[in-house]
C-alpha cells in the first residue's frame, strides 16, 4: 500500500511489507512519544476526531498522538445530539467536515459506517472502531507489543499465543488473528465459554493457512507453553441479553497464582482494556500489577507509537519529523523506561 | 464599522463596505484554508468556543478557522449540566469566561441571549446563532457564496434568486434577505406552502428598497430564470407540534429532473445545510450530488474563509497574516480545487 | 515542599514558604495572562483536563492556562459514559491516560479519588475538586486575591475576614480557613445559620492556633470591621433534600445597602462563583456589580495566574517561561486594568 493519502479502514488493506514500514516508523516516534524530544512537523494541521459513539482511551490517545506532532486537534463527541438527528446522510457529514480538517479519525457505532464516511471524505480517514467491525489501530499496536515483548524481529513465524476469554464478540482478537495470518506456523491456543468461542471463519482460515489451532475450556491446560497470553473482557454491550453476561462474566481469569503455575515463566501478558475489575468479572487480577511481563500499559503506550505512525504515513511527513526536532526541557522523570 | 474589537452580533452591523472588506479578506484567507500556506498569525491566541445548545458544524467551523490562524480553542459544549443549573446569570458567565479568552464565539437557544452576553464580556464576541434570531456569519458565507459561484464584484444588484422550502421559520433565509436589501434591484421568487411563507416584515422591507418579490406555491414556475436557487430543511425543532412538520416535509424538492426541465443551465444549487435526505424529506435529491453547479459543499467550505476573515478582523490582525506565512509540507492533494 | 514533579492534591502540602514561592511565580505569569505578551515554554506539553463531574469555569480556567504557557490540552468530560462503566479502576485509567500526558488535571465526585488516581499515574496530577473533600487550587487563588486586594506582603498575620452563608458544605471557605491557619492572629467572622455553620473541627483547629473565631447567624454586626467578605452559594447539590436548601437561601444576603450601612468603606467582596442570581437566592446582589471593592471577577481572572504558575512549578519550567517570550500582536484592550 502507498501509505500517502490512503484511508486506514481495516488490517486487511495491510501486507506484510505495510506492517514492516508502519513499525520502523513506529519505533521512530518513540523519542517524541517519550518526550526525550518534540517536533513541530504537522504545525498548523487539523485533526478532526469524530466520535459518535464514546471512547475516552482512543479518542485521547489519537489527540495525544497528533498533538506530538504538533497537529491541532479538532473533537467531537456530540454528535448524536447534533446533525445526524435532523437526518443528514453520512456522505454529507463526510463532505462538510472534511472541509475542516486535514485528517479525519472516525469511531461508529455501525459496522461499515467509517467506510461510507471515507467514500465521501476528502481527506484521509482512520477508523477507529465501526462497531463489533474493524479497528485497525488497536490490532497493528496489539502486534507491534508482540514484536517489542518478544523481541523480535518482522516475522511473527512460530509464536505460540494464547487468546483468553470472549473470543465470539472481542472485536480486537478477530483482528490481530487476521493479521498474524500474515505469517506463518503460529499456534493459537484458543481458551473460552464454547458459546463464546471464536467465529468459524477466523478459525477456518488460520487453519487453512497452516498454523495451529487449539480450542479448549481448560484454562489450565491452555496457558501451558505459550510466549503471550492475551486476555479479554467479556463485551456486555454485544450481547442482546445483557444478563447472559453475567454467566460468562468471571469463568476465566489470570492472577499471580494461575500464572505462575501455568504459564512459562516470560509469558507476556496482553489486555486490549479496558479491563472489568468488579469483583464478579476480574479476568485480569490486581495482583499482577507490578509483574514485569505485564505488558498491558506498555500495548497502550504504543497505541500512540502506531498512531502517530500512521498520521506521519498518511500525511506524507514520515522523513520530515525529525527536521523539527527539538529537546524537551520541562519535566518528563524516565516514566516510560 | 470598525471591527477591530467589535461583536460580531447581527448581519443589520454591516454595510456595503462592510461587507466588502470582509470578502477581500476571506479571499485572502483562501490559501490558508485550501492548506497551500499555514500561518502562525495568532500564535498564543485563545478562542473560546461557547455552545449552550449542539452544533457540530459550526463549531468545528469555527474552531478550524481560529487554528488555521494559529490559535488555540477551548470549548464548552456541557454547559446547561454547569454553573448555569446553580443559577449563573449571563453577566457572570461572560465576565469570567471573557477572562479566559481573547475572542468568545457563541450559541445559543435563546434570542437575544448573545447580545446580552456580549455587553458583559471582556472580549469581542461572535454570534454563532441565537435561536430563531440570528447567525450573521452564515448569512455573510451565503451571500459570498453567491457573489464567488456568480463570478460577480461587489455589487449584487440586479441578481436573481429563489429561495425555497420553510421560509417562516429559516432563520438563514431572514439574514441573507436583510443582507441582500443592501443592494438593488434585486428579484426575490419565494416558494414555499402559504403557512410557511417568508415573514411579511421581510417581504415588505424588500418591496420598499424596491426588489421584485414573487411569492408561489408553484415550484416548476417559481424555479424558472434564477441565479441561484436556495433550499431549506423543514425546521421541525422550532415548531410546536412536530407532528406538523410532517405535512411539508417533502413537499417541495429538487432533484435532477425538476433542475432539468425548469432551470436555466447555470443556475447555482445552495442549501445551508444539513439537508434532510430521509425519504420522506429530501428536499436536495443526491443525485445532484455530482452536479458541477451543486455549491453546497463550497458553500460550508466558504464559512471557513468567513471565519477566518472575522477573526483576522476583530483581532486587528489582517495585515499580518501573511508574515508569518509558510508551505505547507503534509499531504493535502487538490482537494479544493 | 520540591515542586517539580509534585502532585498538587491537597492545600496541607502547602507551608508558608510554598505559598510564598507560588504567589511569585504568579505574579510573574501576569504579563502573559493579560496578553501583554505570550510564551511557548511549554510548547509541545501535553495537559489531560479530566472531568468525571462537569465544571465550566474550572475546566477552561485550567485549559487557558496551559494554553497560555504554550501547549495542547486533551479534553475528557464524557468520561462517564465510557470505559469506567465497563468496570475499570481508577487505577488503570490512571496508568493509561497518563501514558498520553505530560500532566493531567483531574476533577471527581468523589473525596478521595483524585489522590487514589494520582497514586498510579506516571505524570504529576493536580487536583481539580474531588467531591466534597479538596480544590486546592481555588483556596490558593483566594489567598493570592486577597493578598493583592488587601495589598499586602507574604504574611496574612492580623487580617479580618468574614464567611457568609453556607459554611457546612462550602468547601472553598473550609479550604481557605486551613490555609488562613498558616499564619498568625487572624480573626475569622463565620456568619451562616446554624445548621450549616463551620464543622467544628475547623473552629477547633483555627482557634488553638491562636486566632479570633466568631460565630454568629447576625449578619449586620458579623460585617463590621473586616478587611474581606466571603460570600458563599447555598450547596444545594450537596444536601440529602433538596428541598431543604431552599429554607436557607436567601437568608444572607449582601447587597449595596447592607454593604454601605455595615462594611468598612474599603472591604473586599469575594465569592467563589458562581454565585445564584435567581431571586429566591441572590446572595450577593447584582447592584454591586459596579463597585470597585466587588473582587469576583479578578478573583477568577487570578485563578489563571494560580493554576499558569502551577503548571510553572510542578514541570519546572519557571525560570524558563519568559525565554521565548513574544510581544503579543492581536487586539487586547487594556481588560485586565
């Protein structure tokens, strides 16, 4: 893919090649990221973040990732109460407020909506989540933490993963499966409620692609030998009965002792978050916290890596950032090392 | 007037020259806004964006506008669940927020609540609508849409426009006809159903400057040897039983056929927008959309460049936008070309 | 206490010499709040303003703030909505949120929680209001005005205030009388009804620190002889019925009259904002709006220097803000003189 002027609609559009590209370009933001120093590379471009439905962590982390560029950044999180509701289409909306704007970062409640919206936008736009759809940011950023937890270096052939917990509605393990299907001889040990198990289809094609493919209700059994265990909350908000949750809320969960009994001893942890820390659910213990392979704040910590990866590729300054660089001279401690 | 350190209340402000001044510098703005140039001219600056009811575009508008010139925007678009609730009056609530801003733009439901919000505040204060009253940089971006699609000067005496759909309660149609009685000669066609018919004040004012006014319920005849053709939505929120706006709604469209057959060739479509595209609405059919003389989408795109120039006024700094001016190094394609 | 990298949760941080360094460095911050001049010291920092309750003025107080410094502000005020609902502790959204921040700013309905959040966050965190409990930066811009009202040096010793109206719930003036305690010899006219007068753990606390406490529900002979008057809004929202905060409102009330026939001619009017205009409350009268002694509105305008000169410290910048200082170039007026 030419990155320069593309939409960033699904990890589909992604090869191998594409992954490559956005990482090293990921790794290059991080002394921006880190604020070891800053750039001014998009001064005086607008970001317009358009939110109909509420999403406080990606809504911010794309605003934090364009400001570390130097963008501003243009919200909107009313949107339901606003246009919409006097029947605009979608394709009007995409009109007007591209108007405004030099990039656009879409989230939408409905399945295909962000893709309708970039038909007719005249800027870029990335979609930050259509529903139980796409959400390509948060699995190229899942991927990258694979890469940067593991060590390793762009092919993810022969990683064992464990994906943990609601795998039928958990939009971000559908996606990070398709992308890992980018390569090759992966194990994927697949730990959930059967009827909350992962979608035929995605298993299907990781088979027919060669890797392995383990389906268990045995957690125990199946945190055995993996490299990366990733969990998932179960996603109440899918589900048309909102009690059934309740049933599967809490059946599997990682905490120090289950790890350490169970798990190889560098297994990474991974988490899209938010976590569900009430009591009955709890699929992540507290008592993890300080373990050093705990990596779920440094996966959102690259989130901003990704994003700013991605405005950097899409507006075409990937090669200028570091001509503006200059030293950060206000307090930062060393709280990303 | 002067602007410098004027409100920006009401379109009855400004005279020919006024509004003149104003178009040579929304002009000016025009490579600020396509992104050719960026300029840091209010570096510094702050913008308060004060929404008491939902706009998103107008005050993503608005808030482009105030970047695109270098500032920053802070924005309040929760503000009936604040201080206001604790009964807050107007005065307080300008004395303060004036003393956080260099210009305040502001919305509002209530007629005249702007106005009297502006003779508290510290600072220059735009109306960006206030109820059924008014919202002169729309009818300002209207009237410059028609001077830039007609290829006219400054003169638009002797134009023709229709407008049509709910003239009673369109508040843009109100402002564009009080703004265009500043010219002569002008020919009004007016078609909308007879219980939604343009206010006879207004009718009357633009009979005594001594326009042509031609009042119908017979679109085919009204369409015919325009200019311009302007539609509105039915404003079903200010009615008081919405059930009724149901009777008008879709009463009068155009669409492609009826352009055809009953408009001269090069006769400019605008709408203020949104349009409603619900079936049974639909008063600007899509499959116009491509069509070159559609200006809908250069109208909203217009309203930057207005702002801009508002800003650049008020603030005194029209002449110095230019010195800071540099290329603009992201992608940006040609996209208002 | 070492400012940089400090959380600011709490006003009993604070000893004398704090408040005495904070107060300079406010001072200092002058020009650039009053666009004399602006500064970029802080340009490419990032600000998380985190409302869990809305709060107008104190959010955009804190938002120009930072702008004034030079840096982007990432807004949340639908935090509600969001992942908190689906189960997340303070403490991954604290370990989250400030991975994208280079400091946060945090207001929470709940006492305590602020300082729960900052226990987690990478990045300094200031309190902004958390419940009934702190607002640290709103006693310090209290004593800062009255320091400059009264034009006095570092020490309040001697000063005569009086609090008026609702002391039980009002947690400025409980704030305030803390602070107030790090000095000598002060003497307090704490005038409210009986069933809202100051806990008594702060009469206490003021009292064996040697001050004057005199408690009274006479509001004419409360008023005699003090330097400042602190008026407070009925709390309703914090009381179990509603209903029963309309037996108190109104009952104290301040206005030119009572001003003239029971202040001395030179004392200070303060009130925390926002005050109830409606007439049933209306307990500090809008016919004073005129009179030069009336400080409210330079009371919130110095909240900017109080919360500029935070930021200052606590990212240790301060010596370093008038380096890229510029003469301001756009209209001002002289509206801080």
């Amino acid at each position: 893919m030419n990155f320069v002027g593309s939409h960033i609609l699904s990890i589909s559009q992604f090869d191998r090649g594409d992954v490559e590209e956005l990482f090293q370009v990921a790794d290059e933001m991080e002394p921006y990221a880190h604020r070891e120093k800053h750039t001014r590379v998009l001064d005086g471009a607008i970001m317009g973040n358009l939110f109909f439905e509420p999403s406080t962590r990606t809504r911010v982390s794309f605003g934090c990732a364009f400001n570390l560029l130097g963008g501003h950044v243009r919200e909107t999180t009313d949107i339901k109460a606003s246009a919409i509701t006097k029947g605009e289409s979608l394709y009007d909306t995409a009109r007007v407020i591209s108007g405004y704007s030099d990039i656009i970062v879409m989230r939408h409640p409905v399945a295909g909506s962000v893709e309708e919206f970039s038909r007719a936008s005249r800027v870029p736009v990335v979609n930050a989540g259509d529903g139980p759809s796409e959400h390509p940011s948060q699995a190229l950023l899942d991927l990258y933490t694979i890469k940067k937890e593991l060590g390793i270096g762009n092919d993810f052939g022969g990683i064992r993963i464990a994906m943990v917990g609601d795998l039928k509605y958990g939009r971000t393990v559908h996606s990070l499966c398709k992308l890992l299907n980018l390569y090759s001889n992966i194990t994927f040990t697949l730990i959930s409620p059967k009827e909350l198990c992962m979608p035929e289809e995605i298993v299907e094609s990781l088979k027919q692609s060669g890797h392995t493919v383990i389906e268990t209700e045995n957690m125990e059994d199946g945190l055995k030998d993996n490299d990366t265990v990733y969990l998932t909350r179960i996603q109440e908000e899918r589900f048309e009965d909102r009690n059934e949750a309740d049933i599967y809320r809490g059946r599997f969960r990682l905490n120090q002792a289950i790890y350490t009994s169970n798990c190889k001893p560098n297994t990474v942890i991974m988490h899209p978050l938010p976590r569900d820390s009430r009591a009955e659910a709890n699929e992540l213990d507290n008592d993890l916290n300080q373990h050093p392979n705990l990596a779920i704040f440094r996966q959102t910590d690259n989130g901003v890596l990704i994003r700013m990866a991605l405005f950097a590729l899409t507006l075409g300054v990937k090669d200028q950032v570091h001509k503006s660089a200059v030293e950060v001279n206000w307090y930062t401690e060393k709280r990303f090392k």
